[in-house]
C-alpha cells in the first residue's frame, strides 16, 4: 500500500522518563533527517449566527450556545514511512530499503530542531501552560488536556490525551470501524529537568499503523497535537517532526 504523510517530517528518535524522576534511554544516534508533506490543512467549522424574531412588548428566554475552534492548539495525522542505508555522508553503500510498520515506533514534534532527545524526560503539563501563557483554569489549557497516562516510547506514565480514531476493522469501506480514544494518545515531553521555554518541550504519539483517521476517511498511523504560541485561531509556530525507527 503506499504511504502518504500528513504534515510530517522524518527522522528517528530517542527517548523518556518519568517527569521529576527517571533514567533517560538514549538513542540520538539513531536520530536521521527526513522530508515532510502535507496533503489536508483545516480546522473545525464553527457554528453559525442564530436568530430569533423578537417580539415588542415579550421576554423572552433564550439559550445560546456555540461550537468554535480552539486558538491554542494544533493536531497532526497522517502515515510514517522511512528507508535504512548504510553509507558515508551522502553517498550510499547499501540501501536496505523501507522499515517494515514494526520498527517504526513513535512520532514526535518539537519547536527546536536540536530538542535534546537522549534527555527525553516525561514533562509535566502545568509547566507545559506555563510556557506557552495558557491559563490552567481554561479547559484547552495543557492541564485541562493531558489528563492520562500512555507508554510512549517505551516509556511508562508519560502525561497523554486519547484523540479520536476509528479501530480499522479490515472492511473494505470500514463500516464497522469503531470510533475510540485509546488508539492514538498523544503526550507531552522534555529534554531538562526544570522546563522553562518552549523550546525545552515536545510532544509525541506511539504509531499504530493502518487505523482510520477521526473522520473515518483515510488510514493513518499517527495522531498528535502540539500548542501553539500565537493568540487565537490562525496563529503559528514551527514545529520539527521526528520517528523513532529501530
């Protein structure tokens, strides 16, 4: 079957601890460059103005209620692919070929490009809002999201949020493709012990390859989110992706 990516770059990671505590596994020679494309960029629909015609002279009760999209985070999706080769600089001495779905473990998504990973630590979220000025009482601030726990990398206890995905059942139009939180959970990381800056964070996701995509359209291996710096909807901030490829 072959392999799309959205919004994705390639490369090879390293990896976690549990936040205040633990033993970092260091595999940043494993760490390779990649490429990224990106195939779908939207964000939700929001709720339209409603109306009612007021009558002089009534009162009336009136709930109002609306659906708007959050200004502080982003979400990616989209399918990993990744080759080995053995060489010297750019010139190749064997090229093994594509990685088979077993050894392509996780994806991760940092502001700095040079995100310490053989110090993958476990971040906590409050430090998380702190960085990017959320207000934790919001409920899209980072301590309102990573409510869980997910072993990611290898790595146990690691603050996470179930996305939604639907569990692909083999069906040729995936009618009975179930929609669930626990395939995809995506959480939160750091490369020092008192993270500070945004650029001491990353966030990362355990592939799991060939489930259906949130809108049971496309089979995908990733979902992830990651905040964003900017005030409000349309806001940016670049992100440097990477995969952990045994």
């Amino acid at each position: 079957m072959e392999k799309k990516m959205a919004g994705l770059v390639l490369t090879t990671i390293v990896f976690l601890m549990l936040a205040f505590m633990a033993v970092a596994v260091d595999k940043s020679d494993a760490v390779s460059g990649g490429s990224v494309t990106a195939y779908a960029n939207g964000r939700l629909t929001n709720t339209g103005a409603g109306s009612h015609n007021a009558r002089a002279g009534n009162v009336t009760q009136l709930n109002v209620t609306a659906t708007k999209s959050t200004g502080k985070w982003a979400g990616y999706f989209g399918q990993v692919t990744s080759a080995l080769k053995l060489g010297f600089g750019s010139d190749v001495l064997y090229d093994f070929g594509s990685v088979t779905n077993s050894q392509i473990k996780s994806v991760f998504a940092a502001p700095d490009s040079a995100f310490d990973f053989s110090n993958l630590l476990a971040a906590s979220a409050g430090n998380a809002d702190s960085a990017w000025g959320f207000s934790t009482a919001d409920v899209d601030s980072a301590t309102s999201v990573f409510t869980g726990t997910a072993t990611i990398a290898t790595v146990t206890s690691v603050p996470a949020v179930g996305l939604r995905a639907y569990e692909d059942t083999g069906t040729a139009q995936c009618a009975g493709c179930v929609l669930n939180t626990s395939i995809y959970k995506s959480g939160v990381f750091t490369d020092t012990a008192s993270p500070a800056q945004e650029i001491d964070f990353a966030f990362g996701v355990a592939v799991d390859a060939d489930e259906r995509d949130f809108r049971n359209l496309t089979l995908v291996d990733y979902e992830l989110i990651v905040p964003v710096n900017t005030t409000g909807v349309g806001g940016t901030e670049t992100y440097y992706f990477f995969l952990d490829v045994e």
